[in-house]
C-alpha cells in the first residue's frame, strides 16, 4: 500500500475528488505536486508537499494558502496480522479548514 500512497501521478486513481496529480518537484526529501479537485462545475488546485518515511508513512501538507487555511493528511503502515505477510494495517489521519465558505459547505454535504 505505501508504494501506491507514494506514487503521486496515480492519486486520481483512488484520492477521492482528485482530478489530476503532477510532481513539480523534489528536493531534500519532500515532492511538491499540485494537486485538481473538485467536480464540475467546481474544480480548484492547491499545491502539496508530501514527504514519505518509508514503509512507514506518507504525509501530504498544503501550505500554499489558496483553497485550504490548512490541511493536512497522515497514512501510517503496520504490520499485518502474524501469519499474514502480504497484509497491512492502516492509520488514517486528515484535518483542513477551507478558507471560503461555498467550500466548507459543498464538504459537509459530503462528509456528513
């Protein structure tokens, strides 16, 4: 599962709302990739900054400040039950905050 998380350009395989990914960079680390979602007639980009400690965790951060006032989002990989080598476990962790309103609505209607 951790090499899928990592592979940024299939995000829209499996992201929800996630239209289009693409690298822009990386450096020391951490890929920077801007990221389309939404659905039409509303679609918006932001740029992530995803860093990956591997077979352990993959973190994604949008600090560019247009869409999000914050966002951030935490896979974490376990091991998967004893006898079971081909299995994971999987931690999951996201906090945002849009910063327009219209967003913060159009999420509640899916998130609630």
């Amino acid at each position: 599962a951790l090499p899928i998380l990592a592979n940024v350009e299939n995000y829209r395989l499996f992201v929800p709302w996630c239209n289009r990914s693409k690298v822009v960079s990386c450096c020391k680390g951490i890929t920077r990739a801007e990221l389309e979602v939404g659905f039409p007639p509303i679609t918006e980009r932001y740029t992530s900054e995803i860093s990956v400690i591997p077979q352990h965790q993959v973190r994604a951060v949008c600090n560019d400040g247009k869409l999000f006032n914050h966002m951030e989002t935490v896979w974490r990989f376990y091991p998967g039950p004893a006898g079971q080598p081909e299995t994971c476990l999987l931690e999951f962790y996201v906090s945002f905050e849009f910063k327009s309103v219209l967003h913060s609505h159009l999420a509640n209607v899916f998130f609630e």
